[in-house]
C-alpha cells in the first residue's frame, strides 16, 4: 500500500501489524522508493528500495531514533547516491564500527536469557579497543590480543570473549560486511581448570554467623545461597511473586538454560525470607527498581571478618551444597535437577522424560540438606 509516511501512518501500519501477527509494509507517495515496514512486535524500520543488479532493500533505522521526517531526508540522500550509480549498500556494509555491526548481530540472533546479556556485557567490556574501529580493518592479530589480554585479567575471560566474537564476525561474512573473518583461524583459548573448593561444615557456619555484620541484604542473600544452591544471579534477582508458601518458581528468562525451574524452601529459608522487609517487588534491591549488586565489596567486608578461612567465592556455595547433599547419600541425578543443571544425566531426550520424574525427590532432598545445615549453626 501507499500512503505518505507520517507519525499518524505508522501508527496505523504498527497497529495493523500487530493486529493481524503480519509484517506489514507501506511505500511513501511522495518519495518513490522510500518505505516503512512493520513487524508484528510492534516495532517498525525505514527502508528504501531501489534496482542495482536486481531488486535491493537497505534499511535506514528504527523508528524512535529516527522521524519520519528524519528518515526521509536520509532517504533522499541514500536514494541520490544511487541515481548517481553508487552501490550504496556495499559502500554502508563495509563502513560500519565493530559496534554498529555487533549491535546488527544482537538484534537480529539475541534472546532475552542470561546467556545473551552476558555475551554482550562480555564483548563491550574486554573487546572495547576495538568497538569503533571500521569492522574492515580487524585483523587476527587485533582478536588474539584482545582474547590474551582477557585470559590474563579472568583464566575463563578470553574463552568467553572468543566464544561471543566467533559467532558475530561469521555473521558479519554472511552479510556482506567482510570477506573473511579474523576468528577464522583462532583456536578457543583452553577451558580454566574447574575449581573443586567445597566449604567445610565448620565454614559453612562461620560464613552463616559472619555475614550477619553485613545485614541487607547481603546476609539473608548470602543464607539462601547456601539453603539452595542455586545461582548467585538467580537468588539476588527473586521477587516476592515467584514465591508461593514454600516453592520458589524461577521463570525461565532467568535461568541460565531457560528453563521454569522450582526451588523447595526449607523452613529456615522460610526463616530468612521472613526477615526481609515486603517493601518492593525484588526482595534483594536497595534501589526499588533492580536487585542487589556490589558483591565484591561484601566479600571483601566478609573476608576482613573471616581472616581464618582460605580463599573462597559465593559460587562454592553452590558447589558446597552439591558436594554436601552427595554425602547425605542423594542421588546425582536429584542434585543435578535440584540445581537446574541440563547436562550429564539429565541431558537430551532422558532428560525430557524425566523433567517431572525427580519432584519428591526433590523436595526430599532439600529438607534433608536444610536439617543438616541447621545442625551445623547449633553446633
């Protein structure tokens, strides 16, 4: 359809395409070429289209950063250059930033899971060097710096830094962007030694008793990571809503394989949930608005308290109450599911037809390691 593309028409455009689960799409009347397309979602781009060796679309930009009057003027000047016999979408394919080529990436391959905001906190963060260089100019070189220099800052850094920039720079040879990619011929960096720190049961106290002086909310934090084993990111990101008497239902956008994923509550978690001020919707904020962060300044503070206990990290908790509930004689399989792990036992169709099966066992399980836990903090 044709209409002159306005605030009002894409209003209407987005409304229909939301409407009817369709991409819609609406060619400007007055600028032949120049067109707005809309996705089901809601959200809607710029576009022209022109020939040049058969029919190409180059999209302009998002509405919201762009107007329609902003993205008609770019339309007018894109749509020039072509009249002029430019190959436009080469010349903008080959120009773009790492940045603007990685951002493409995320848009078009992300989910709304952990893995990905990790990925991308990944790649800003160690792969910022070269993130406005043009994506033409990086060489093997440039990434096996950038993966070295990780790999010496954090032993498993570098591995997640290739693993998130292999995948990007593929793509970007499928679109045009480049004609190799500099990972091509990297090898990931090995995988860091697993670490197999497991509390004592005289740490476990001395951690439970010492972070007490921390208050909130690291401490309640810090006990249901021990009652649970369950991830540091999960347990500080909880809301009072997941919690029903004493199950704990993690939806899957936060879970680390994407899973729904219920945690039994032992009455002394109950214990420690009831000391938690019902203010807001998180019950681990200090901002009202997103969960508990500073975490390396808490474990410094605990640390200064607990000058006897050798190096540890909040992920051996996790570790520690695995290890623990192997001694109390619960089966690997049980802990596996208890911690939300999709792998050895649990893995591909087994672990499909036993999605459900361990569900007692569970709860079991959870009691048993709670009562332990309790004795220890008597002792």
């Amino acid at each position: 359809m044709k209409h002159k593309i306005t605030k009002t028409t894409v209003d209407k455009v987005r409304d229909l395409a939301i409407r009817t689960g369709k991409r819609q799409y609406v060619f400007d009347v007055e600028l032949s070429g120049f067109g707005l397309a809309a996705q089901p979602s809601g959200k809607a781009s710029y576009f022209i289209e022109y020939r040049k060796a058969g029919k190409r679309r180059l999209t302009i930009g998002r509405h919201g950063p762009f107007t329609p009057f902003e993205a008609r003027n770019q339309a007018k000047v894109l749509l020039g250059e072509v009249a002029k016999g430019n190959d436009i979408a080469r010349e903008l394919l080959t120009s773009q930033t790492v940045q603007q080529v990685f951002d493409s990436y995320l848009r078009h391959n992300a989910k709304n899971n952990r893995y990905w905001r990790e990925l991308e906190q990944c790649v800003r963060h160690y792969a910022e060097p070269i993130l406005d260089r043009n994506i033409t100019s990086i060489t093997r070189a440039d990434i096996a710096a950038l993966i070295d220099k990780a790999t010496l800052r954090a032993p498993s850094a570098g591995r997640h830094l290739f693993s998130a920039m292999r995948p990007c720079f593929r793509w970007a040879v499928e679109r045009g962007h480049i004609e190799l990619s500099p990972c091509s011929e990297l090898r990931a960096p090995p995988p860091p030694k697993a670490r197999q720190r497991v509390l004592t049961d005289k740490q476990i106290a001395k951690v439970w008793h010492g972070s007490e002086d921390l208050g909130f909310p690291f401490s309640p934090l810090l006990k249901l990571l021990i009652l649970t084993g369950q991830r540091r990111n999960e347990v500080a990101a909880i809301e009072w809503d997941e919690i029903d008497d004493d199950v704990w239902t993690i939806p899957g956008q936060r879970t680390k394989n994407g899973k729904l994923h219920e945690v039994d509550l032992h009455p002394l978690a109950m214990k420690v949930i009831e000391t938690v001020p019902h203010q807001e919707r998180l019950l681990f904020t200090t901002t009202g608005r997103t969960p508990a962060s500073g975490f390396s300044k808490a474990k410094r503070n605990l640390d200064a308290r607990l000058t006897d206990l050798p190096h540890w990290r909040f992920h051996d908790l996790r570790r520690t109450a695995a290890s623990g509930m192997a001694a109390l004689g619960i089966l690997p399989n049980v802990i596996e599911r208890i911690l939300n792990h999709q792998s050895g036992v649990n893995s591909g169709l087994v672990g499909i037809y036993q999605r459900h099966e361990y569900r007692a066992e569970r709860r079991e399980s959870i009691m048993l390691w709670g009562d332990h836990v309790a004795k220890i903090l008597e002792a």
